[in-house]
C-alpha cells in the first residue's frame, strides 16, 4: 500500500494544489478541512486513494481522539502537512481579541497537537515526514498582518526544535514558507500591491501554489533524507 | 496482572526498537528516568500502548501528571482501563 499523507486546509489554495501532487505522484491522501469544494468532490471521484475529511481543527479538544480514528481506520500516516491557516488583515490595535486568539488557535496550536498525535505512529515506523507551511512574512513582516506573523514565525521556532527531538527516530520536519500567491487567502491584496510584488520579483512574477506544493514533495521524498530543521522559501525571489 | 504483564513486554519491545539498553532488573519500584529509556522511548511506549489498547490515559487526564516509577506508570493504565470497563 502507498504512503499516507495527511493535509489540513484541503479544499483550495496550496493545500489543493498539494493534493493533487500527492495523488499524482501515487500517495494516499487524507485531506481535511472545514468545508468541501466542488474541486474536493472531483478528486474524490478521480481519485480513489483520496479521502476528505469535513473537520474543524480549531476545536482542539476533539483532536487526540481524531487522530487516534484515522490511525486505526487507514494505519499509520507517512507524512503530515499542516497547512490550515487564517490570517485576518488589520492593525493590530483595532483588531478583535477573539480574532487574535483565533488564529493563534488555529495556526500554531492545532498543527503543534496535530503534530504530537500523528508523529507518535511516525516514531515506531521509525521514518516520516512532518512539514509546516510557514509564509515569509514570518521573517520580512507586512503592515496588517502582525498576529499571523507572530503565528508563522511560532510555526518555523516549534519547527527547528521538533526537528531535533524526532530525528533519531527517522523522522524529517520542515517548514516550506511561500511568498504571496494568487490565491483566495490573498485576494485582498489585488491591485497595485500585488503588481508592485509582482515588479520586484526576480523572477517578475509570483510563485504559484503549484511551486509551493513541488517543494512539499521534494521534502516527503527519499532525496530530501538528509533535510530537515529547515525552511524552504518559495517566492520567486521576493525576499532575496 | 494481565495488563501488567502486557505493559512490561511493550517495554521491552520498545527499547529494542529505540535503540535503548534497559537496566537489569526492572521491577515496578524502577524509576523511569534511570530505566535507560530515553523521553523518546516513552513517548513510543505511550503510542504503542495507544495503539494496543485503544487508549491514551495521559491525554485523557485533566492536568499534567508524570508517573515517577514504572509501577505508578502502569497504575495509571490499569485505572484508566477499571473506568472504560466500569
């Protein structure tokens, strides 16, 4: 039977593009997310290694026992991909509370206790993967996005230590940080931003979430063995 | 004594596959911390019992507790399973 891989924030944007890799390249997938699109409904029917799962990682309650199902349902997982994130746009000083707790919730606390249930099969296969998408404002900062920055960097701190901690045991754990990308968690930065991005590339234009979800595969594959504590930018040369 | 025994022979499965030398002997008196089974091996000794026995007391509990000996350890196990058969 192929790998298992496990990929939250499923259902569009990276964590879509992500799936589709996966399965092309002959993984099983468990995809999960808060809510199924007609694209998830597709790959399900194209698909017969790709499962979806409708599920709301912020309720971290419900998470050991999540965990422990899909273990028992469909084994012991290879890899893990915590890509689930929100990120709200506003200065900080106006921004809600509960918008801040939100997404310390569900960008650092859930993926660290997704972490702790699903690396613990890892540990007695003795090999897998973990990889954490992070973004680059974890390191170059953006106007408006403070606690989502606070929240990457968190992800690419806890990130570096875990790498430590598992990597007797075979177990790998990266963070892939994309630039902007088109997609719906950056529509509010169409325009002139965008285009002005866009001019100071290197490359000229934004990565796509294809280019980040190539870096997620090279990282869960045999050549990237020898990787691990470390983050991988994809951003078409934006921060360079 | 079922339970006991079972928890016992995981140990040594575990530390086999940790790559752990254990002390000699190990009795339910042996602290855990010098049973020659590194943080690690515990945590894979948790995951295999989680997966043997369908349950995970510590994830269970309200507040953090860390067993000192291998006998608490396995008092632990012993009355999550009285409270799932009762």
């Amino acid at each position: 039977m192929s790998d298992l891989v496990i990929v939250t924030g499923a259902s569009r944007g990276l964590g879509l593009a992500l799936c589709r890799q996966l399965l092309a390249a002959q993984y099983r997938v468990l995809a999960l997310s808060r809510s199924e699109t007609d694209e998830t409904k597709q790959l399900k029917q194209e698909y017969p290694a790709f499962e979806f799962v409708t599920v709301d990682l912020a309720d971290l309650s419900q998470l050991p026992a999540l965990c422990a199902e899909w273990i028992k349902r469909l084994g012991r997982p290879y890899a893990l991909i915590n890509n689930a994130a929100v990120g709200y746009d506003g200065v900080l000083a106006t921004m809600h509370n509960s918008e801040i707790s939100s997404v310390l919730t569900l960008n650092i606390e859930a993926p660290i206790l997704l972490c702790k249930y699903l690396l613990r099969p890892m540990l007695l296969n003795q090999r897998g993967r973990i990889i954490n998408i992070s973004s680059i404002i974890a390191r170059t900062g953006f106007n408006g996005l403070s606690v989502y920055a606070a929240s990457k960097a968190a992800l690419e701190g806890f990130s570096k230590s875990l790498a430590r901690e598992v990597g007797k045991a075979g177990i790998t754990v990266n963070c892939v940080a994309p630039g902007y990308m088109q997609t719906e968690m950056t529509s509010s930065l169409q325009g002139d931003k965008l285009d002005s991005i866009k001019r100071r590339s290197p490359l000229g234009r934004l990565a796509t979430p294809d280019d980040a979800a190539a870096a997620v595969l090279f990282l869960l594959s045999e050549q990237a063995s020898a990787v691990t504590g470390t983050t991988l930018t994809v951003d078409a040369g934006s921060t360079a | 004594m079922e339970l006991h025994s079972h928890i016992r022979q995981t140990l040594q499965q575990v530390a086999v596959l940790a790559n752990c030398q254990l002390i000699e002997p190990i009795t339910d008196d042996t602290v855990l911390l010098e049973s020659g089974l590194d943080s690690l091996g515990f945590a894979m000794l948790v995951a295999q019992l989680e997966e043997e026995l369908g349950m995970d007391p510590f994830s269970e509990m309200q507040i953090a507790v860390y067993p000192r000996t291998l006998g608490e350890f396995i008092a632990i196990y012993q009355q999550a399973a009285d409270q799932t058969a009762g």
